[in-house]
C-alpha cells in the first residue's frame, strides 16, 4: 500500500480586511508565492473548510488567474476565500497525485473533476 501524507505548506497568505495597498479580493501578499516554482495551491474560507485545489507548474500566475478569470471553477465563490496556502512541488507526476489525494482526503468542495467521494 502506498501511504500519502499532506505536504507542509511553504507559504501561506492571508486575506486582509481593510487592506491599505492595493489587493485582489483582499489579498496583497501574493509576491510572497513564488512566480517561477511548480507546486499546488489550496484556498480556504473562515471556517478552515477546504475550497478548492489546483496545481500549476508556475504558482503565481495560476493563484492569480483564479481571481481574474472569468472561467475560474471558482469565480462565483472569490469572496469565500480567506486563506491560501501553497506547496512548492517541481515534479508533474508529484503535483497530481498530490492534488488528486488532497481533494478526495478533505473533500475540496469545488472540486468535481477529480472527486471520488460523491
């Protein structure tokens, strides 16, 4: 049997409620998420609740395509999002297994296509 465990996160950022600088639905710390690294990303709410997860081979720009995109999984649920957490993970086949693991294990609720728990 293969035993999975969840990675550390490497970074985490906060959404902001009055932030002073400018921000994207409250977030302004995004130069801290590295531009050129591989890794998944996983966004929160207030509750701690899972939302969704994602993988990119360049974490930046895809956290930030989620906010910007108007075909994003979650662009109707932005402003639920309060925390997101990033782990830097350069191998593809790594990424996968994590993001597909990572959706099934907590039960990302926007996640469909890689759901096995319905």
């Amino acid at each position: 049997m293969i035993e999975i465990t969840i990675p550390t996160p490497d970074i985490t950022i906060k959404k902001k409620d009055h932030p002073e600088l400018s921000n994207i639905y409250g977030f302004t710390d995004f130069h801290l998420i590295p531009r050129d690294k591989g890794g998944i990303f996983m966004f929160y709410n207030d509750d701690n609740e899972l939302l969704f997860v994602g993988k990119a081979r360049k974490l930046r720009p895809r956290v930030k395509k989620h906010f910007e995109d108007s075909v994003s999984v979650i662009k109707e649920h932005r402003h639920e999002v309060t925390k997101i957490e990033v782990c830097k993970i350069e191998e593809p086949v790594d990424r996968e297994i994590y993001e597909t693991y990572i959706v099934n294990e907590l039960k990302a609720k926007y996640n469909i296509d890689k759901a096995f728990f319905k």
